[in-house]
C-alpha cells in the first residue's frame, strides 16, 4: 500500500499572524511550539491542526518522489521524521503538488472513455475546488502534510 498525502491547516496561528511573517519564521515558531511533544503528536495533530477535506486530489508518497526524486532532503519537518513524517509546505513541495494537479487535470481531459465532456469537466471542476483550497492555505502559511 502506498503512503498517502493528507493534508492539514494550522489552528494555532489566524492568517493575520501568519501574513505577517516570513515563510521560515512561521515554521520555526511551530516548530518550537511542539518541540517535545513527539509522544503526544496525533492528539498535538487532532488540536492544533484540522483535517482538509479533499473530493478530487489524492498524491501518494511514490507519485511525488517520481516527479521530486530528493524533495525529502529540505522538508521543514515538526518532529523527528523517523518517527512522524509531518511537515510545513512550502515552496517546493506547493511546485511538486502543482505539477501533479496539472498531470492529472491532463490525463482527465485527455481521457478517451464513453465518459462525456461534461461529466470530465465535472472532474477537472472538482480537483481545481481542491486546487483552491490548498492554494488558499499555502498563501497564508497555514498548509500541513501528514504522510501515512
């Protein structure tokens, strides 16, 4: 089975605050914040963060990794990723994410099945919702990933 993507917005800060502070500075804040809470992550993740529900966009571990052989090299982990792979995006990672979006908004529009123009854009409308969810969340350096 594959490692999945799941993705999570950051409760603790309000976009006011996280606007008016450099990428890298939001990162070490919440870094510090859950510094020594390795034993108690999933109830840190269930209170501090909040599930983001996509219909359409799913990116599993290999898929990334494909198309961003060494993306895990620089990630801006919470904790000892040997233990829990969670981690801020940024802007790497958010160039990865586009680049699989934009296959997959292909590949739906290029699809030859009996499937008809419109229930494909119907699809392609779907992921670009989720599109703008995640886009939102990356602009205001509230974006998350959970891989598991």
């Amino acid at each position: 089975m594959s490692q999945k993507f799941q993705f999570y917005k950051l409760q603790v800060f309000s976009e006011k605050t996280t606007q008016g502070f450099a990428e890298n500075n939001v990162y070490e804040s919440i870094k510090a914040l859950f510094k020594g809470s390795e034993h108690i992550s999933s109830e840190m993740k269930e209170e501090y963060f909040e599930n983001v529900q996509l219909d359409s966009i799913d990116i599993t571990y290999s898929e990334f990794e494909k198309n961003n052989p060494e993306f895990d090299k620089d990630l801006k982990y919470l904790y000892e990723p040997q233990k829990i792979v969670f981690f801020m995006v940024d802007h790497i990672i958010w160039s990865g994410i586009q680049e699989i979006v934009d296959n997959t908004i292909k590949k739906k529009y290029q699809k030859k099945t009996q499937s008809d123009t419109a229930q494909r854009l119907n699809e392609i409308s779907r992921i670009s919702e989720d599109y703008n969810i995640l886009l939102n969340l990356f602009d205001r350096k509230l974006l998350f990933v959970f891989i598991f």
